[in-house]
C-alpha cells in the first residue's frame, strides 16, 4: 500500500511558514531537475478550522516522512483530484483515489 500523508494548517500555521518548509524544499528539488517522478504536493483551501492542507503522494512522503511527521502529517487516504490544486511536482502524479 502506497501512503499518502496530510498536513493541516491553521490560518496562525500559514502566517508562520514553517509548515512550508516542504513546499520549500520540493521547489528547490524541482528547479534543479532532481524531484523523482511521483513526488508531488498538493494543496486545497478547506472551508473550516483548517484553512489550508497540503498532500503528500507516496514518493514524496518516502523521501521526506520525517520532516512530514515533525510537521505534524498523519497517513491519509489518496485525495480525489477534483478536490485538490497542484502545488509542485504534480505533472507525472498518477496515484489519485479514482473518483
């Protein structure tokens, strides 16, 4: 089973930075042409007390968990496309929950 993470934030969280730290760091990755295929992050605005999540698809979690986990990301099932916005490395993403 492929694991998909989630990390919440709050709107304090988002004002902070600190949560995207990963966003960060995947960016850099793909601008130098060294994010693995399958690594990505996406992002939803949530109408409720948390504004703003981010995901994790499997090969982004595989080469960042600890940092995921520090952040406060728990395991999550697949989100469905339609629910989500890419933020980085979304191109070659295929493990999506089939709507």
């Amino acid at each position: 089973m492929r694991t998909w993470y989630k990390i919440s934030q709050t709107a304090d969280d988002a004002a902070d930075g600190k949560k995207n730290e990963p966003y960060r760091n995947f960016t850099r990755l793909q601008i130098a042409g060294t994010l693995p295929p399958g690594a990505a992050i996406y992002g939803t605005d949530d109408a409720g007390p948390d504004p703003l999540s981010m995901y994790f698809s499997p090969v982004a979690v595989s080469i960042s968990l600890v940092l995921i986990r520090e952040l406060g990301g728990v395991p999550c099932p697949a989100p469905k496309l339609s629910e989500v916005i890419p933020v980085v490395g979304a191109a070659f993403n295929t493990d999506f929950d089939k709507e």
